[in-house]
C-alpha cells in the first residue's frame, strides 16, 4: 500500500459567521481566533484502488457543499465520489460552513468556501505527490472522554445534563501508517464525543485540535487526522460539573484537558502494540432514505405508559 498526507490551515479571518450554537451564534461573527484549523488529507492506494480520506476542523457541512468539494477533488485526482470521505470534527466553535437552526436562512460565505476549496485541491494534490510504500498498524482501545448528555428525569422526560450510566460509543480505533524506514507517514483515530465545550466568539478546532497537536509532538511530525466518531448524545465527561448537575462551559483549560487526554489514550493503544495488518482497500457510497414511523397517538402513548408502570410494579423491569 502507498499512502501520503497533508494538511493546509483553513482558519478564517475574524468577522466570519459562527455555527454552533444558535444564541451565540445570532450574536454576532468570529472576533478572534483562539487556534488553527486545518484540513488534513490522507490519500491511499493499494493496487488498483485509491482513495482520499478528508478531516476538516469545521461543524457541518450542507450536501451541495459537499458535492460540490467531492467533484473538484475527483476532477483533480481522477476519483470518483464513492472514493472519498468527507469527515468533519464538529467543533461548536468553527465557522458557519453548514445548515442548521437559524444558520439555515443565511446565505454561505461564498469567500470563504472558495478559500476552502483551494485549501483542500492543495492538501489532496500533495498528499498523492507524497505517497509512498507503507507498512500499516492497527489497534482498538477505550476512550473515557465521552458521557451521555440526556438524563432521564423519571417523569418520561430527560434533562439536558450529565447521565453517567447512560449510553456512549467508547471505543478508540487507532491505525498508524509507516513507510519502510519506520517513520510516521498518518495516523488516523477516532472518538465519539461532542467538541462543545468551549463557547463565545474564538475560532477554534477544540479538543479534537489539541489531541492531534499533542500526537503530532508524540511522533515527532505533522501527521495525526481525527474523524469523528457516533457522538450525537456524548459531550466531554470532564465537562461535567463536579455535582454532575450541568454541563460546565467556555472553559479552555477544560477544551486542553479533554485533547490530552484523548492524546494519552491513542498513545496507550500504539504503545501496548498495534497490529500489523494486510490492508485491503475497498471503496462504496450508499444513499439511504430513513423514513419516520408514524407517531403513537395520545391513547397509544398513554396505554404504553400504564403497560410500564404495570411491569415495573411486578418487578418485571
């Protein structure tokens, strides 16, 4: 397998819109900038098959931006869109690249997507440029920075607030990319877990941008990519208050904490031994429509409800 990275800052000048969180966001733009983005770009090939892996510092992206940054890059690497990944980290506090809430109504930062364009045709073109033979190390850990956000309140409902014992994706995947002298070419990880925690008005990549800063100084170069993992009901356990009534915010020493921790965790699962395995390089896109079932009705619901109450006073659950 040959494979090449790199990575291109894609942080935006302050003055350019917020996406994250809808109050803060109705505030008013970006004032300054805390840290660097970066598109970072992983490009792969193993005998006939290619493919481009795509991180982005940014929230969310809309589908005809995506499209859109899919067709420029295929034009430029001769891939098809089934042979690349669009990851973003879903930091809360990037710039408005993306559809939700308010943020729905605005027209896109024109300026600013070209800019990102540009950012990810350099970072594509060089990563292939760069490819060379590898040898590929894969390993799967725990990761403890994740907590479920949606505490049940006993009355049916749940709480915005930490929920201990509630339901997070925990795991760590870790593959690390060598060429054949033994140097770091990509290492590519991933944890399920809201970057929510800082607020206000500072571009920043998160805790995701710390864990790859702290990983990069680990290996002694610029090579670590996050993608995010399934952390829709997952922010930071440290978040947390101490009473784990509320989630605790716009704090960045906490931000810093929960990227070295994460950082700490990859560097377990490398240093108690990856596994060397045979890649195989396969590439698919799937497009699924979920339809909603129809909602219960209010005797249905209700029926449910006595049902529950029944069982739970037999013991039964």
């Amino acid at each position: 397998m040959k494979a090449g990275f790199a990575r291109e800052k894609i942080t935006p000048p302050p003055g350019t819109r917020m996406i994250g969180f809808a109050v803060r966001d109705r505030e008013g733009p970006c004032t300054a900038i805390h840290d660097d983005l970066y598109a970072r770009v992983l490009y792969l090939n193993h005998g006939r098959a290619e493919a481009l892996l795509v991180a982005l510092d940014i929230c969310m992206m809309r589908r005809a931006d995506a499209d859109r940054f899919k067709g420029a890059l295929g034009a430029a690497l001769g891939l098809a869109p089934r042979q690349i990944l669009l990851s973003m980290s879903h930091t809360h506090v990037g710039p408005c690249v993306g559809s939700w809430a308010w943020a729905q109504f605005l027209p896109a930062d024109e300026l600013y997507l070209q800019e990102l364009e540009a950012a990810l045709l350099r970072a594509a073109e060089q990563a292939k440029k760069s490819a060379r033979n590898v040898n590929v190390h894969a390993g799967l850990g725990r990761t403890t920075i994740p907590m479920n956000r949606r505490r049940p309140t006993g009355d049916g409902k749940v709480a915005w607030a930490p929920h201990p014992q509630g339901v997070t994706c925990d795991l760590l995947p870790v593959t690390l990319f060598r060429d054949g002298r033994g140097r770091p070419v990509a290492l590519v990880f991933s944890a399920s877990c809201h970057p929510s925690t800082a607020g206000g008005h500072e571009i920043s990549a998160e805790y995701p941008g710390v864990a790859c800063c702290a990983l990069d100084d680990y290996l002694g170069a610029e090579v670590s990519m996050f993608l995010q993992g399934t952390g829709g009901d997952a922010k930071p356990a440290l978040s947390a208050s101490p009473a784990r009534d509320k989630w605790l915010s716009n704090d960045w020493n906490i931000v810093a904490a929960v990227g070295r921790t994460l950082a700490r965790e990859v560097v377990a699962v490398i240093e108690q031994g990856l596994k060397r395995v045979r890649p195989v390089l396969r590439s698919a896109l799937v497009e699924m429509k979920l339809p909603l079932a129809a909602p219960l009705s209010r005797e249905e619901l209700e029926a449910l409800a006595r049902a529950l109450t029944l069982l739970r006073e037999q013991g039964i659950c």
